[in-house]
C-alpha cells in the first residue's frame, strides 16, 4: 500500500527530506508526495523543483493542501514550537503524522500530542534519525544478540571544536540563553544509547556549563549520568568547546561493556574486545585498533529514509515504528530531566517527572 503524504515544510531540513528521504521512498512505491507545503516562496518552490511538483500541488496553507488534495498523513518537517496546531489540524482530518524530532518544543506540548493523537487513534512516528544509523543499527544488533553476555556499563562522547560563533549549525544555537546542547543534540544520543541498552531510564544527573572561551550563550557543554530501570549504568559527554574535535557529530564515540566482551564505535568503525582472564591489570591500555573489527549491516536505507519506510509500513497495518509520540516522549523527559538536574545539582527521577506532565496534560 502507498501512504500518501502532505509535505509541511520544505525549507532547511525540509529540503533534505524533498532532496533524499522522500525521493528513495517515492521510487519504490512506499509513499506518495501528494503536496508540499511552505509560508515561504522561496522555500516552497526549492521543494517543488527537488519533488518534481507541479504548482498547484504546492500550497502556503497546510488547511488548503489538506482540502484539495486526498492524503493519509502529515510529515511535519517545522519548528517544534509550531507544530501543535498542525496536529490538531491532523486530528480534524484524520491525518496520521511523521514528525521530525524532537515530538514538540516542551514537555507539556508534547504530552497533549501524544494525549490527543492517541484518544484519536492516529499514528504518529518522530524521526530519531542517529538510532537508525548504519554504525549504530549494528552496534544495536550485536549488543542485543547476547553473545557478548548482559550489558554492565555504556559510555558516548561527543566532542568537537565548535566554540566561535558560527560553526555549530544553525548559527541560532549560538543565541540561546539555556541549554542548546541537551535540547539540539542530546536529544538524540540519550535516545539512542538508552535504546542500546534496551531499558528505560529511571534517574538523571546532569552537569552543564559554557566556559569563558565559548561564544554560545547558553552551556553549551554537558556531562550525562544515566541509571536504567534495570541498573545499567550510562555516561554522556557532549562537548561543543574542546581545543581539538575528537568524535564529531554523526562519528560520536561509543563504548558497551558487556560481560564477556567490551564493543566499540568509533568514527563509524565498529571493533570487539573480547574478555582476557591473563590481560587482568590495572596498567597498560588497549588501542582501538586492536579491536577485531565488526562488518557493518547492509540495507537500502539507513536515517530518515529507512524511518519514512517504516512509518508507511505501520500505516498500512505493520507493526508500530519503534520511535512512536510515546516512545519519543519518554526520550523528551529525559532531556528535560537532564535540564532540571543542570539547574537545581539534584539528581532527577523520570518516571515522576514523566507523570507529573502527563497528569497535567489531562487537566487542560
């Protein structure tokens, strides 16, 4: 079954959607672009050419795209801030939706999406696009297969040189006052290392800074300390200010202890380390390139291209994607979990900070 799509968005990551995601999944037949939508000309007539559209099937109004054209979902590509009414309008009309992540621009926004859709019945993916990395999928594999025994201990780092104005995109991130790191990037890397570690996340502790070398406003620095439901032990840095870019963004450090061998990534290069009895000690040090290297999965489609796939495929009666409103919300709450702990120094449980806006969300 093709699912047929309304396009909101085609400017900034809009255009990547029309440039790539979409096209490899109109080739196949997995979806339909029926219409695209944008305020903006400009941006609407790059999509249009990127879509091979024609004119009248492109609109400024996401109401008017909707009326005049026959569509089974929403791929809201905008700004999280102003995507609530666009999933009313859904919710109006029926609509299932793909949005881009994070779900919405706070807690409780988010919460009344997922409160909404729900009782309506819709479906609605988010595209945590570093989960379905080729690096990451396969890491995930193996971490999950069990041969390497229980997981005991997870560990990522991003780090990069971005301090001057500018050179962490967009230029935007330099201008807010809080926390760009936890809401823009951390988002995803918390997300997917509590999925390699297949539990959710109980509690969070979070240190977050700008240093006086940075040119951010907000901290632009943060170090992440998970503990899962089941025990599991996670540490996060993501650093925007070092001197040198060791793991930049999409090439993140990431280490799994398991018991019986310790698996890690490392600028797209995955390698085992199997336990050593005779190699016990607390000296010495072993090289990643020692590691016995671990090919890669193969598939047509990695990122958002494989999550567009994904989402049709739960349309049309498959299993749900497993980055659904809810699954995205519960990645939500322990970002801004994160952001609690930064402010008060407190460790912050999330399953109360998860019910607590969802109880208020029942409220309004």
């Amino acid at each position: 079954m093709t699912i047929r799509i309304v396009l909101v968005g085609t400017g900034n990551q809009g255009a990547a959607w029309a440039r790539e995601f979409l096209p490899a999944n109109e080739a196949d037949g997995t979806v339909e672009v029926v219409a695209a939508v944008d305020p903006d000309e400009e941006a609407l007539e790059r999509g249009r050419e990127l879509l091979d559209l024609p004119s009248e099937r492109c609109y400024a109004s996401t109401e008017a795209a909707i009326e005049e054209r026959e569509a089974d979902a929403l791929a809201l590509v905008v700004p999280p801030h102003v995507r609530e009414p666009l999933v009313d309008l859904a919710v109006e009309h029926g609509l299932d939706l793909l949005c881009e992540k994070p779900l919405a621009h706070a807690m409780e926004s988010a919460a009344r999406i997922v409160q909404r859709t729900e009782d309506a019945g819709l479906k609605v993916g988010v595209t945590m696009t570093q989960r379905f990395r080729r690096d990451v999928r396969t890491l995930r594999r193996h971490v999950r297969s069990g041969e390497y025994g229980p997981v005991d201990n997870c560990y990522c780092r991003y780090a990069t040189n971005a301090r001057s104005y500018g050179t962490w995109k967009p230029e935007r991130l330099y201008d807010e006052e809080h926390h760009p790191m936890l809401v823009e990037g951390a988002i995803h890397h918390l997300d997917l290392l509590a999925d390699l570690v297949d539990d959710r996340v109980r509690t969070v502790f979070c240190n977050a800074w700008n240093p006086e070398h940075s040119e951010f406003a907000g901290a632009p620095n943060a170090t992440v300390h998970l503990v899962t439901e089941g025990g599991t032990s996670v540490t996060y840095e993501g650093l925007n200010t070092v001197a040198a870019t060791f793991n930049g963004w999409g090439a993140e450090h990431v280490r799994v202890d398991c018991v019986d061998a310790t698996l890690a990534l490392d600028g797209h290069e995955l390698r085992a380390f199997p336990y050593d009895r005779d190699a016990e000690g607390f000296t010495g040090g072993t090289r990643f390139e020692e590691g016995t290297p671990i090919p890669l999965d193969e598939r047509a489609k990695w990122g958002n291209a494989w999550l567009v796939e994904q989402f049709a495929d739960w349309c049309s009666g498959g299993d749900a994607m497993e980055t659904n409103a809810r699954d995205n919300l519960r990645s939500m709450a322990t970002v801004f979990a994160a952001i609690e702990s930064a402010e008060t120094g407190e460790a912050v449980d999330v399953p109360s900070l998860l019910a607590d806006v969802e109880t208020a969300a029942r409220e309004v």
